[in-house]
C-alpha cells in the first residue's frame, strides 16, 4: 500500500528488510545496571528505543531514562480510503518523532499498576522522499507550529488495572497527557484515553467485550487526533477508513469457541465513531477524504495457536457492504 521511504530517489536495500532486534545487558557498569535497545523495522516505519535503569529496592519507584526514535506513515490520518473504505493508500505524509525523558514507575498495588513519565518530543513531517513538510498533499497544515516541525515537554500519567480468574478477567486502562509550555511556541494540551475490557468464560466458549475512547483540548496537530478504522478498531475498514476526531469511541465484542486444542473459531462486532468531532481536527481531514466519521464491521474468524506462535485470520464485512481478510502472527513466547 506504501512506497518505502527513499534516499534522492534510489531505494535504500534496508527498505526491503524486516525484522527486530533486542540487545539487553544485566550489569552495564557493575552494579546491576540495566540496559535495553530495541530495533523494530518494517517495509515503512521503524522504531528503535534505548532504556537504562538504575537498581532500586522492590518497594521503591523504578526509575529509567528512556530515548526513542520512530518513523511511521500517517495513514490513519492522511490516507485515502479505497474499496469503499476497506483499504487506505498513502497520503503522502510520514513522521519522524524523537523523544528523551524519564519514566517513574509506582510499586505495584493490589490489583493496580501506574507510571508517570515526562518527555521531550520532536515531531518532523515528512514526505515519501524524505524531505521535511509542513503541508500535506492538499495544502493544508500538518503541523501545530505551521513550521516543518513541532516541538514539546509532555507529562503523562498511566493507571492500569488487572483483575483474573479461571472464569473471567477485566481489565481498565487510563493514560492522561498534558503538553507543558517551557516556551511559547511548544504545544500545550491535554489528552486522555481510556481503555476497558471484559472477558467471561460461558462453559466451552468465552466472551470478550472492550470500550476504548478519549478526547483531546487545546493545542492539535492533525496526527495527535485520534484514528479508527483498521485491525486494531473497527474490522472491515483500512486504518483510519471511519474517521479521525478529537474525540472518539469504539466497541469490540467478539465470541470465541475451541474446535480443537490448537484451534478456535470467532465471529465479532465491531463499531466506533469520532463523536461529530472531525470537523474540529486541523484541516479536517476526515471530511475531506470523504471518511464517514462513524462505521460498523462484523465477520468471523479463526484462531490457531501453538509452540511456534498464535495465528490469526479474520473475515469481516463494513457498512458498505465490503469484505476485507486479515492475517495476524504473534510470537506467544515474546
């Protein structure tokens, strides 16, 4: 769907490579330093993070200094649905973001987890060629700054919860940012976004439900809204073929039954919506790519899992009546 980023026009023989590397050292200065890289690499986006953590006492916050670097294209927000909204092509648009900060995690309590981190991040639009913009194919802004990049300090906390048994689990998960003006020019805003699901076993079969949703004020570039559409939201829609708003709601229910010990069946329902808030993100561009701001996709699908990894195959149908396939591979022992 994409073309890799190129160099002066000459395709680079690492776009075609894919892969992860994780290199991790125990001990780094003697006394029980940790230190952790990761390099991700797909067809067209990469991210590499780098974290180091000093040894503190179980019952004392975790501290680590966390450095990232990525680059992504901006399809759930510039794309250009097709297929009546089952795919998105490139729009054009990719990000560069860096970011350094410090990440504090809370000892864990019962059933509750937090961590608090704040950051600096640089985000730098690019096009397919690797050059900086600050317009996407239409003219509009995609930037905040109206420059070819935008610039923050952003606080964040994260609250989780977890809860399990043998016949059901739930889960809630809440993440709040706030940008913080060090200089006039930088970002300042706040956005929250929530995360809560429900899982009951019904005899051989188990059910799943989730909510997600959140919503954004102040200070907005168009690639801080929020996207749906794609596997990981609605099904039957390519990422962010529905919409992207400042705020949003999506619900996922989902029905799984064994029909052998490596092999499940499912069929699911899938919907969300931007909330009538798409006209209020920059540019909107939602409306302009004909997005229609609220969809539906249900289908069925299968589920195999073994000591290899979890495969994953789902068929599913959206409101325009166009069906689309998605394959899925975990690696359950990661």
């Amino acid at each position: 769907m994409f073309h890799p980023l190129r160099d002066a026009g000459v395709a680079s023989p690492l776009s075609l490579v894919i892969g992860s590397l994780c290199v991790k050292h125990p001990n780094l200065f003697g006394k029980s330093e940790k230190l952790d890289v990761l390099w991700d690499k797909g067809l067209c986006d990469s991210n590499i993070l780098v974290s180091y953590r000093k040894p503190r006492p179980e019952w004392l916050p975790q501290h680590a200094l966390v450095l990232q670097h990525s680059m992504s294209p901006e399809i759930g927000i510039h794309g250009l649905p097709v297929d009546n909204f089952s795919r998105t092509g490139s729009g054009g648009v990719n990000l560069y973001r860096l970011s350094a900060g410090l990440e504090l995690s809370e000892p864990a309590s019962s059933n509750w987890s937090s961590k608090t981190s704040i950051k600096f991040e640089h985000v730098r639009p690019v096009n397919d060629d690797g050059r900086s913009i600050s317009r996407d194919l239409h003219g509009f802004p995609i930037t905040c700054s109206g420059v070819d990049h935008d610039s923050m300090v952003v606080l964040k906390q994260e609250s989780r919860f977890a809860k399990a048994n043998n016949h059901s689990f739930t889960q809630f998960n809440l993440q709040i940012e706030q940008g913080v003006p060090i200089l006039s020019k930088w970002l300042i805003f706040n956005r929250f976004k929530f995360a809560a699901s429900k899982g009951i076993r019904l005899g051989p079969a188990f059910f799943l439900t989730s909510v997600t949703g959140g919503s954004v004020v102040g200070d907005i570039a168009p690639y801080q809204s929020f996207s749906i559409g794609g596997p990981g939201s609605v099904r039957g829609y390519g990422e962010g073929g529905v919409g992207c708003g400042r705020s949003c709601l999506v619900a996922n229910s989902e029905l799984t039954v064994p029909l052998s010990p490596f092999l499940e069946g499912a069929i699911f329902l899938d919907g969300g919506s931007d909330l009538g808030s798409g006209r209020h993100v920059p540019g909107n561009p939602s409306l302009r790519h004909g997005k229609p701001g609220s969809g539906f996709g249900f289908g069925y699908g299968l589920r195999f899992k073994s000591h290899l990894g979890h495969l994953q195959v789902d068929y599913a149908v959206n409101a325009f009546n166009q069906r689309t396939v998605y394959f899925g591979f975990s690696n359950l022992a990661r």
